[in-house]
C-alpha cells in the first residue's frame, strides 16, 4: 500500500510539473538590418557665367540656368563672343530607386578680380530639390544669378572659395 502511495504521489508531482511546462510558449524571431550604398556627390563641370558686358551707369544680372543658358537684366548684355558659358554640373550616386533632398547656396557667393567683387545669388537647380537615382546615378546641373554693378571692372572674377551642393537620402 505504501508503494501505491508513494507511486501515485510521484505520478501526481510529475503531472503537475508537466502541465506547468505545458501552460509557458515561446516564439522566436530574428534581426535584420539593410546598409544602403552611401549617397555621394561628385563635381564634374564648374560653373562659368561667360563674356559679360555692362554700362557704365547701369548695372544687372545674368541668370545663368542649369541647362547653360543666360539671360540678362538692366545694363548688362552678353557679347556675340560668349567665351565659355557652363552651368556647374555634379554627377549624384547611391542605392537606385532612392530619392534624395539636395540643399544650395542660400547666401551669395562672392567672385573677384583683384581687388573688385561681384556676387553670385539664388542658386538653382536641375532637378529641383528632391532627385531619384535611377540606375543608381543622376546629373544634377546648378545654374545662379550674377549681381553685375554698373561700371564693373573688366577682369576674369573667381571664387576664393568654391560653393557647396549637399545631397542627403530621403
């Protein structure tokens, strides 16, 4: 009798323990993580706003588009002698498909020529604020305005500093 006790006791623990196992369930899940290529941004033509006249009491603007062309305001003409006429143009690489925010200049650039400046205002661009990396590449050409004052110096005007493009995933 004792060992039927005993046996039905043991059999009575091991159900119990059992069924608290039973109750308790677990699941698993793993981790995944995608590293996109880096955007990046490289220049491949300087922008150049070409032959530019102007009178001597009116100043003007080029405007300079990202397709390369100009047009002018006030005193300012374009000689039949154009000289070298570029808008800047960058080549913009990362994961296809993705699009990108790019960011200009928001304040002026200033060019000279010894000691005599103009400025280089509202930037452009093509495309225009946001670009899709078809194939993983895109051109982006930047075109701007050049403040020309009146009685401006002849001379060929640089930047001491070259002006920034940022390009930045969506």
């Amino acid at each position: 009798m004792k060992r039927t006790r005993l046996l039905f006791v043991a059999s009575f623990a091991l159900v119990c323990a059992a069924t608290t196992v039973r109750a308790q369930e677990t699941a698993s899940a793993t981790v995944t993580a995608t590293i996109v290529t880096p955007i990046s941004i490289t220049k491949d033509v300087d922008m150049n706003f070409g032959n530019v006249a102007v009178q001597s009491t009116t100043g003007g603007t080029v405007v300079l588009t990202p397709a390369g062309t100009r047009t002018t305001t006030g005193g300012v003409t374009l000689p039949t002698t154009a000289g070298t006429v570029t808008a800047a143009s960058f080549t913009v690489n990362g994961t296809s498909g993705y699009t990108y925010v790019i960011t200009l200049p928001t304040t002026p650039l200033t060019i000279t020529s010894g000691a005599n400046t103009m400025t280089v205002t509202a930037f452009t661009s093509d495309p225009s604020g946001t670009g899709t990396l078809t194939g993983g590449t895109q051109v982006l050409n930047v075109g701007a305005t050049l403040n020309v004052s009146a009685a401006q110096p002849a001379g060929q005007y640089v930047s001491g500093t070259p002006f920034n493009v940022t390009v930045n995933y969506n």
